[in-house]
C-alpha cells in the first residue's frame, strides 16, 4: 500500500529511542526522509512531526514526589510544542502536515501502578491536538496521537503512527489510537 510519504521531510523529537527508531524504520521505508536538527541545534523544519513521550515508573502526582520528576514530564509537552512550532512554517505553505504525538495509554485510564506523570503529559497532549485542529486543520494539517499500553511493541506503535501520517489519514485529526492489544480498561 502506497501512504504517500515518498519524499516527506519527518522530525522526531524524544527520549525513548527504541520508539523513535521503529518510528524512523517504517516511515523510511515508505520513502519519508528523517529531517535530523543539528546537535544543540533548534528543531527542523518538516512535512511530519513525531513525538514521543517518556514512560517512567509508576509515578503517584498527589504523593511526595522529586519535582524534577514533574519538570521532566512537562518537558516532553514543552519539547513537542517546539517541534510543532518549527515545522508549522512549511506545513503552513504546503497546506499539509502531521503531527504525531505518542504517549502512555494511562491518559485514558489511570489504573494502580500507573505512569500518572506520562498520563498528565498525554492529555496536556490531547488538548493541545484539539486546539491545532481547530486552528489549522482546514490548512491540511492534522495533530494525532498514539497511546501505548499493554505488551505493545515499537513496531506496533511506529505502524500507527506511520498511517496517521499518511494521505489517508488526512480525514482524521483530534482523535487518540490506543494501541494496546485491548488490554487497557478504558471504554473509549
């Protein structure tokens, strides 16, 4: 199946690097280009942002917890923003673009023994999707996410995150694929 991605300018941003590299896999191999930032460098401009939250142990936010724990979470919302911002530029004057935002299923259902920091991260996320779809959606820009749970693989989640990308998938924006085998307790 061709996903239209031959050419496309791809920019990854974050820490989990075994995602980020399953995620660069598979979209080179529909023929995306990897888009890399010089080191210390700003974000690049792109046709296609990817980022990726970080999983961190249960974290309990209402317990005693290190605030760097809490600063580093925010970190990952604050590091995707910057990304967005780089690329909006090109995405604007092409009218097409993606934004791909992969986090932790917890978002949509905090159980015992959960990541509640990545959970937070993600629907500050979720939000923010829904605020660019409103804003430049009509532009061909969509904003996604990916939320993780389960026993799933990186190869499972770069697969959906490598379709949101597509010109398929240019009809979705704003929605959540939870790519968690449905091991998750969420209803929605």
């Amino acid at each position: 199946m061709d996903l239209q991605l031959k050419g496309r300018l791809v920019s990854v941003c974050g820490t989990e690097e075994a995602t980020l590299a399953a995620c660069r896999r598979v979209l080179e191999a529909e023929g995306a280009v990897i888009a890399e930032a010089p080191p210390g460098g700003t974000y690049p401009e792109a046709d296609v942002v990817i980022a990726v939250g970080t999983s961190r142990p249960g974290s309990d936010v209402l317990a005693v917890i290190d605030p760097a724990d809490l600063y580093s979470a925010w970190d990952d919302v604050t590091n995707a923003v910057d990304a967005y911002r780089a690329a909006l530029p090109r995405m604007l004057a092409q009218q097409w673009g993606r934004f791909v935002w992969v986090g932790s299923s917890q978002a949509k259902s905090v159980d015992a023994e959960a990541d509640e920091l990545a959970a937070v991260a993600s629907l500050g996320m979720l939000g923010l999707h829904k605020v660019v779809t409103g804003e430049v959606g009509p532009r061909g820009i969509t904003a996604n996410a990916v939320l993780r749970g389960g026993a799933a693989t990186d190869e499972d989640v770069a697969d959906a995150v490598t379709f949101l990308c597509s010109a398929g998938a240019a009809y979705l924006s704003g929605i959540t694929i939870t790519v968690d085998g449905g091991t998750g307790s969420a209803i929605f």
